[in-house]
C-alpha cells in the first residue's frame, strides 16, 4: 500500500509539474492568442508528457454526462448500469417523467430511473477535479480542482469598470482595468450628467427595499399563523392530463383551506415555472395576506413575497401567483420528488 501511495503521489506531483510545463510553453509561444483545444495543438518533446496528455483527454472523453454531453464540475449521479449523468440532467430527466406522466429511464440504456435507484458516484467526482481543463479567460492548462481559485485572481477575467456605477458600460480584462480607469470620461463628467443613472439605481433599490418591508410588515400581525403544506401530483380530466398539485385540507381561522398548484411548461421547454394559488373551502367572507417560503427541511429557497386576497361567498379562490426561486433551475428538484413541500404563511386582516 505503501509502495502505490508514493507511486500516485509521484503522478499527481509529475502532473503539476506537466501544467507548469504547459504554461511556460504556451506563454513563449508566438501564437499563443490563436484558439484552442491546445493540449492537442501543443508539440511536446517528452513522450512521457504526450501520453499524460493523451491519458487525460481520453478520461475526460469517458466521464462525460450522456446527456448534456460534458464534464460536470457539480454532483454526478448513476443509474442502475453506471451511466454517468451530472445533477442538473438527473433531475431534469425526472422533472420530464413527471410532467408527461412516465418512468423515468436512462437515455442510454433505457434501465427505470428515481431517486432511490440513482445513487452518486464519488470516484468519478474526484477524478473530474484532478483532470486537466483550461481557464476560459487565460487558456491557461491546470487542474479542474485549481480552477474555481485561479478564475478569481485571472489577469484575463472580465471585468467593469470602476465608474460602472455612475454609468460607464465598459467591459475588459481584469489587467486592462486600471489603465481604463484612468482614461474613462465618467471621472470628468459634472454631476448633471451621471444623475439619471444614479436616480435609476436608487429606484431598484427603493423597490428591493419596499418588498422587504412588506414581508416584515407582514410577519408582525397579531393574527400571523403558518402550516407546512405537502403538495401531491395529481391529473386532470382531460383528454389530454394536465399535471396539477394539490395539498390535503388544513384548518385556520376556523375554516378548511386547501393549496393549488400549476406547473407552466412542458418538457420541451427549459423556463418552467410553478404556481400556487390558496382556496378557501366553504362560503364565508374575509381579507387575509399570505405568503409562501420553504419549510425546514428544503434545500431549495423560496423568495417571499406577500400577496393578499379579499374572500366572499362568490370568490373563495386567490388568483395563481409565482413562486419565485433563488435558483431558478431548482424546481426541476421540486418536480423530481413525489410531492412539493413548503410553508405557507397566512395573517387575517
């Protein structure tokens, strides 16, 4: 053991050592602006270099998601086979089984997929960190487990300007910055002329500011109580099924309340969004505010918004509002379980 420990710690050292190589060859080199791909392009003299090389681009070729096609940097998952497939594909795929009402499978070989016969595949994410990529700024060749911290120091990143929040639109690379700074016309611009752009940065924030004021508003009611739903997916009656949600009945305030919800967009369709709209179960009349967040246990955030609804014996339905997600992306992971859990938050006015 011993012996394959130094061996593996003499590859990884000989693999730093080929990156610097890399890097110093690519920097003297007269065409270092033109394109890509260079650890094909690149002629190196060792044999021992060229099939460290050739090993990586062929590792990187296998460990490739079979749906997306590429070499993810998130979690990887693997269906019953082995079949790689990057997080974000995984829950898609069973976000498009829930929509159209079918098993989930591998779009390689077909196998039944959920997320319990799904498992993650450690070693696999291990060796993508220690492949070879390159920067996207730079081309500079290193580690994938370098590469986040590198992308964050990069001469060749883009950047704003300093002015940027005064009006200025220039765009450049980071080592470009300073010396455009110094010659940017905003600098010498009088105040009249940067006021608009100030004025419309301080309406954002006015907004910003109004909505956060509105739910702490909305959190100091006398009468503010919340319960945590649990969503199930049913189907319509149509000829063609639609997908919908709804939760079981819940008592507040002295009546029975129930949660809708509606999912817009099919599987074709990559901007899905979900909808959520509070019933009230029999006839009785009164204004209320409510609000919906995640509940305890959710990784995916909810952002609150507070919307209010006047219920009478004629409209005991509020109108479908949004729910909005800090990851956007996200509700594939809320559609890819078996039922949508939040809280809901309701005051009575």
């Amino acid at each position: 053991m011993s012996g394959s420990s130094e061996r593996w710690t003499r590859e990884r050292q000989y693999s730093r050592d080929l990156e610097e190589n890399l890097r110093h060859s690519r920097d003297s080199s007269p065409d270092r602006e033109t394109p890509r791909n260079k650890t094909k392009r690149i002629k190196v003299g060792n044999d021992r270099e060229t099939q460290i090389l050739q090993f990586h681009e062929k590792v990187s070729e296998i460990l490739i998601c079979t749906v997306c096609l590429a070499n993810p940097n998130t979690e990887i998952y693997q269906c019953h086979y082995g079949h790689l497939m990057c997080i974000g594909c995984f829950y898609r795929l069973l976000a498009d089984a829930r929509i159209k009402d079918e098993q989930a499978r591998c779009p390689k070989c077909r196998v039944d997929m959920s997320r319990n016969s799904c498992v993650r595949n450690l070693a696999v994410e291990l060796l993508l960190t220690e492949l070879l990529s390159d920067c996207i700024y730079c081309n500079a060749t290193m580690s994938r487990n370098r590469l986040e911290s590198h992308s964050k120091e990069c001469k060749a990143r883009p950047v704003s300007c300093t002015y940027s929040k005064v009006g200025c639109n220039w765009q450049g690379p980071s080592h470009s910055s300073h010396q455009h700074s110094d010659e940017c016309d905003f600098q010498h611009r009088p105040v009249r002329d940067i006021i608009s752009h100030i004025n419309k940065n301080d309406r954002k924030h006015d907004d910003q500011i109004g909505k956060f004021r509105s739910v702490t508003s909305f959190m100091s009611h006398a009468k503010l109580f919340f319960t945590d739903i649990v969503l199930s997916p049913h189907r319509t009656d149509d000829f063609i099924p639609q997908l919908f949600y709804e939760s079981s009945k819940f008592s507040l305030f002295g009546h029975y309340w129930l949660v809708r919800g509606r999912v817009q967009g099919d599987e074709h369709n990559f901007q899905r969004t979900l909808s959520l709209k509070v019933v009230l179960k029999g006839k009785s009349s009164m204004d209320v505010e409510f609000c919906f967040t995640r509940d305890a246990y959710s990784s995916v955030d909810i952002i609150p918004e507070v919307n209010r609804h006047s219920y009478t014996a004629e409209d005991s339905e509020s109108d479908y509002m949004e729910i909005k997600l800090v990851q956007p992306l996200d509700l594939n992971n809320l559609l890819a379980e078996k039922s949508i859990k939040c809280r809901l938050y309701m005051a009575q006015l």
